[in-house]
C-alpha cells in the first residue's frame, strides 16, 4: 500500500532515485541496465535509511516481489515477440514480406509510416503491453531499414495507448470516477488531436528524413486527423474499447488508398507481379494471420475468454497480483512462433539456436525490466511517488493545468501502462482538480492522455524495441527518443488543455 510521506521529508529525496536511473541513461549516455540497477539501489538504500521513506523487511520483500512479477507480464511476451522476430529473419520470412511490401503504394517511408502508425495501433489496442511493437518489429524489417530505424518505429506503434488493450485504462477511469465511458474517450481525442500527427510525420523523419516530409507530410497529418477521428468515431459507433479496433485497419486502407491515386493504374504486368508476391509472401504471413485470429477471438468471444481467464493463473494474493498466462499475448505470439516454424519449414537445428539467442537478449532486457519494476514499486510503498505527485499539485495548484498532464506522464512512464499510471494518481489528481476549481472530466483525461503517451518511453517499451533492434546499446537512444517525442506531445496536450478550459469558459 502507497502512504504519505511527512511533509518535512525533503522532496529532492523522493527524486533521487527515478533521477539517478534517468540521468544514467539520458545524461551519461550509458546502458539502461546500468540505470535501472542504480535506481533500484537508490531506492532500496532509502527505504532503509532515509527517514519518513523507511520500509519494514516485509513491505521490502512483497515490493520487490510484485515488482518482479509485474515485469514478467512484459516479459513473458518480450521473450516470444523476439523469438518470432528471429524466426521470421532465419526462416526467410523478411525477405518474402519484403517482396510483398515493395508492391504497396508509395516509396519506403510511406510504408513504414502506415506499418508504424495505424497498424501498430490495431495490435496495440487488440492486447496492449507492448504487442504493437512486438508484430510490427518484424513487419519493419521486411522494408530492409536499419535496425535502429526499426525498433524507434515499432516504439511509434505506441500511438493510441488510451485505446490499447480495449481501452481497459479508460475503463478503469470510469469505473473510478464514476464518469460516462465514452466522455473519458472523446477527452483523451481532444487532448491528443494536436499531438496525432506528430506521430506519423515522425516516422517519416525516421524513415526517410526530409526528402519523405516533403513527399507525404500532407499524407502524415491526413493519418494523423485519421486517428483522431477514428477515436472519436469509432467510440461512438463501436464502442470506446473497439474504437482502433474497427478504426485503426480503416486508416491504413484510406492511406494505402490514398498513396495508390499517386501511382496511377496499374497494368496486366503489375498485377500478376503482386499476385506471385501475395503467393510468395504468404508463408509468412500466415503466422501474423494466426496472431490476430487467436487475439481477437481469445477477447471477442465471452465464452472461450472466460475459460482462458479461469485456466493457468499465476496469481499471488499477498501482492494482488493476477496473471491468466492463456490470455496473455504472450501466448498468442508463442503460437503465432510455433506456426511459423512450420510454415517456413524451419530446421530444428536453427529453432534451437534462435531460441538460445533469444534467452540470452530476453534475460538481459528482463533484468532492466525487474530493476524499473521494483524501483517503481518501492517508491510508491514507502511514499515517494505520493511525495512527488503532492508536492507538485500542491506548487502548482495555481497552474493545475499543466501540472496534471505532467503528474499524468510521470506515472505511464513508472508503470509503463496507462491502467497503472491511472491506478497510481487518478485518486490525487481528482482530489487536486476540486481544490484547483478544475472540471473533472478534463483532469481524468488528461490522466488517462499524458500517462499513455509517455508509456511509449517507458523502460518496458523501450527494453522491449531495443531487443528486436538486436543492438546492445539501443536502449539509450530509444529512450531519449521516447523522452524528447513525449516532450512535444505533452507541450500540445497542454496547449489543447488550455483550449479547452478557454472554450469552455
């Protein structure tokens, strides 16, 4: 359980820890592992001998379990999503997806910007936790981009998060506040309508630099107002938890469609060219095939997703923590592996291989993974991520505007979930709204905003994109990526924030 840490406890405290890890990583330039191992021996020097922050052996204990535990949820789809990435390279399955891709409209980029964007957020909102960058990762890197490009894209699949995981952040908000599901949703559209097309236009800075921006930059903020109108629209017509759902694919086909119109038609020639690749290509996209098909069915159907729920739990009732492994993505991508061995008719010799290399990226990143985990975890036991939150609200109370998409991002970025971050300082920041005279719906929804835009440079987001880049020193990169794209997303959401409150006035 969080407690409130005594006033007289020096705020500067309660930061040490999340700024040793950052400063490692951001500021120094090193490995992320060695930032998260820092932090988490901040954390835990202080929770023993830092006054107002100290922690008994148990509470220690039973954080750092949960800790644990919370990671594995990442993990265990980090350790499939990187084995099917590999697979799909050894079985040639990039290659024959790369021969798929070149027939779509539009050059390089343009297709990396629909991969990374729309597509990213349908996987995304069907499973959450990180599964956008798990799929679209391989997809990637049938383009034949370099590996750095592909995993900060797969990270842009992290677009739409309050609609990840059917909108289960918005829901819990709603369930919490006592607010109408669909206002949460069309508050979190308007916060983010400015922000939407910075996502695309820089996957296209990613993917091909200037020459891309100036060739589909109106196509970037097309897609972008397509997001932003699929959230809206299909909240309201397919409900908030289908929202990307049903409207993410609508975006990639209207842009697909719209980037055909510039190629002109096409001959006999062309056409048999795409047939042969479809036939060549399909091998390997039946395990993507199979990936959405056991997803959506393990989610849309009540029946089978009750007896998923109820079948192989781990569960820990002292931490309330709940895992149902047959729901995970996790599962989902172990399957999707399991067929692409056999339709890429993959040797056992290189299945065995591809998994030990596998375990071998998956045991560093995890360890990252538990280090974050359990440093966020000791920090909200002993008081220090309430000290963080009060402290703010209360300086700033005067400009809780801006302060609450910022307490909002801090908290996605220490759980890496919207529904965590939510669960974190919903409470408080309702409590600030009434004291600042700030409408409420707004305050929720930008809770629910800012914590998913900034799960995006999370370390479970930015450990999992740096494993299917295969480089070592990946993760710092990404993650100042992650952190200066979050920057220009949050400096929009306050702008429409403050929009709003004008509006509103």
């Amino acid at each position: 359980m969080a407690r409130y840490a005594p006033a007289s406890v020096p705020f500067a405290i309660a930061l040490l820890p999340l700024g040793i890890a950052v400063g490692w990583i951001v500021v120094l330039r090193r490995s992320s592992m060695g930032g998260a191992a820092a932090g988490l021996a901040t954390a835990l020097i202080l929770v023993v001998l830092a006054p107002g922050y100290g922690l008994g052996l148990e509470p220690i204990w039973l954080g750092l379990l949960r800790g644990a535990l919370v990671a594995s949820i990442v993990a265990y789809v980090l350790f499939f999503g990187v084995l099917l990435a590999r697979l799909m390279s050894e079985g040639r399955g990039e290659a024959r997806l790369a021969g798929l891709l070149a027939h779509l409209p539009g050059d390089r980029a343009a297709r990396a910007m629909i991969l990374a964007i729309p597509i990213g957020a349908f996987f995304e909102s069907v499973s959450g936790f990180g599964v956008g960058v798990a799929v679209v990762g391989p997809l990637l890197a049938g383009l034949r981009l370099a590996p750095r490009q592909v995993g900060t894209l797969a990270l842009l699949s992290q677009n739409a998060v309050p609609w990840g995981a059917a909108a289960v952040g918005i829901v819990f908000s709603a369930a919490l506040t006592g607010l109408p599901l669909i206002d949460i949703s069309v508050g979190c559209t308007l916060l983010l309508a400015l922000a939407l097309p910075l996502y695309p236009l820089t996957a296209l800075g990613v993917a091909g630099g200037r020459p891309a921006l100036r060739s589909h930059g109106v196509l970037a903020v097309a897609i972008g107002a397509g997001m932003a109108a699929a959230t809206y629209v299909g909240a309201h017509v397919a409900g908030t938890e289908l929202a990307i759902v049903v409207g993410g694919p609508l975006v990639a086909v209207g842009a697909i469609a719209a980037t055909a119109l510039t190629r002109g038609r096409s001959n006999d020639d062309e056409r048999a060219s795409v047939w042969q690749a479809v036939r060549g290509a399909t091998p390997a996209l039946i395990p993507f095939a199979t990936l959405i098909a056991v997803m959506l069915s393990s989610r849309a159907i009540e029946p089978l997703h009750r007896w998923l729920g109820d079948r192989a739990v781990l569960e820990v009732e002292a931490i309330t923590f709940r895992l149902p492994i047959l729901q995970s993505a996790g599962t989902a991508l172990a399957i999707a592996c399991l067929v692409a061995i056999a339709t890429l008719q993959i040797s056992r010799e290189t299945v065995v291989a591809q998994v030990g290399r596998s375990f071998a990226l998956w045991m560093r990143s995890t360890f990252t993974l538990i280090c974050f985990t359990a440093m966020a975890e000791l920090m909200l036991r002993s008081g220090m991520t309430t000290a963080i939150a009060t402290t703010m609200a209360s300086n700033l109370l005067g400009s809780y505007a801006i302060a609450a998409p910022i307490l909002g991002g801090l908290s996605g970025f220490l759980t890496g979930s919207n529904a965590g971050g939510t669960a974190m300082l919903l409470s408080l920041q309702v409590q600030a709204a009434e004291r600042a005279g700030l409408p409420i719906p707004i305050v929720v929804a930008a809770q629910n905003a800012a914590a998913s835009a900034f799960s995006m440079a999370s370390p479970g987001r930015v450990v999992l994109a740096a494993a299917l880049c295969g480089e070592r020193d990946a993760e710092g990169s990404l993650m100042r990526f992650g952190a200066v794209l979050c920057a220009g997303v949050l400096l929009l959401m306050i702008v429409a924030i403050l929009l709003w409150l004008t509006l509103a006035a």
